[in-house]
C-alpha cells in the first residue's frame, strides 16, 4: 500500500514539475511615462515598397502556429490566435496624450494603447492579456492568447523623426518566432 501511495505521489510530482515547465509566467509592465521628447502625433503613410503587407503578416503568424484571419471553423483549437488584435492600415493618424494614444488606421478603425497598461483585452469570444508601455525610446505592445502565442509590437521613431518604424513579431508557444517591419513617412 505505501509503495502503491509512493507511487501515486510521485507520479503527482512528475506531472506538477511538467505542467509548471510548460506554463508561461505573467507579462511583465513597461514604463508608463513617454521619454522626453518622444512624440508619434502626426500623420503617417506607409512605405509600400519596403513593408510588409497583410499576406505577409499573416504568413508571419501561421509560421509560429497562429491561424491567419481565417473563418473560425478552420482554426485549430490549439493555434494561436493573438494576431486577431492586431490592426494594420496604410495611413496612420496617431494623436499622443500623457497617458497613451490613439492609432487611426486608415480614418476607419481606431486602437487605443495606454501607457503602463496591464489588462485583458477581447474581441468576440477571444481573450488575451495585454501589457504596453515604453522600453526607452521604443513603445511595445506584448499581447497572449490563452494558447500561448505571443505577439510583440513595437513602434518607434527614426533620428530625424520623420520615420515611423513598426515591427511585429509573433512568438510561438514552442519558441519559433517571425518578424515583419512597416515604415511609414510623416506627412505633416
């Protein structure tokens, strides 16, 4: 009887040990305070020739086990789905506050991003958690969905600020990562 409990036990520990390994910790907050200096307020238009695309977005995140924008019927239960809070325009109007800004994307779709935020954020029935703030001069957007595909996406500004740089890199559970960049010019 004790060997069979020791048994039991053990098996107990086994699993605990393997299921900690695979589980993610929290993501971690960024600086909710804008560096001197560092404002994305204006108009942006991006570089067509030199960005990536939708197609290209979404083939970066099928890489890593995402889904693409694809009709929920053809997802797999255990594909990520983080890049469904992804938004992505040809022009950006961005309007900077103290405490976060606001991204237009294309005069249609408005993203809100708050300085220092941690929260979970939704779109239908797909949940993630969201962290955003300032890494230095760089402004990242960390968001998991509940399969553990990670998406990363930073803006930041060239020397001269008139250049908007934008990568987006998807992260999948296992590991394996893919990264795209946008470039968008200043127009006022």
């Amino acid at each position: 009887m004790k060997a069979r409990l020791a048994s039991f036990a053990l098996l107990f520990v086994f699993m605990a040990i393997g299921a900690c390994a695979t589980q993610q910790g929290p993501l971690l907050p960024h600086a909710a305070l804008a560096p001197d200096g560092v404002n994305f307020s204006g108009t942006w238009v991006i570089r067509e020739e030199e960005s990536a695309g939708q197609r290209s977005i979404n083939r970066a995140a099928s890489q890593v086990g995402g889904s693409g924008r694809q009709s929920s019927s053809r997802r797999g239960s255990g594909s990520g789905q983080v890049q469904v809070f992804l938004e992505t325009g040809r022009k950006l109007k961005i309007t900077q506050t103290e405490h976060g800004f606001f991204l237009s994307l294309d005069r249609s779709v408005v993203e809100e991003f708050r300085f220092g935020e941690s929260r979970i954020i939704s779109v239908g029935k797909i949940e993630a958690q969201r962290v955003s703030g300032w890494d230095g001069s760089v402004y990242t957007v960390q968001t998991r969905d509940k399969n553990g595909m990670k998406m990363i996406d930073r803006f930041w500004l060239n020397d001269d600020r008139n250049v908007l740089l934008r990568e987006i890199t998807f992260i999948g559970r296992n590991g394996t990562d893919a990264t795209v960049q946008q470039f968008f010019d200043r127009t006022n």
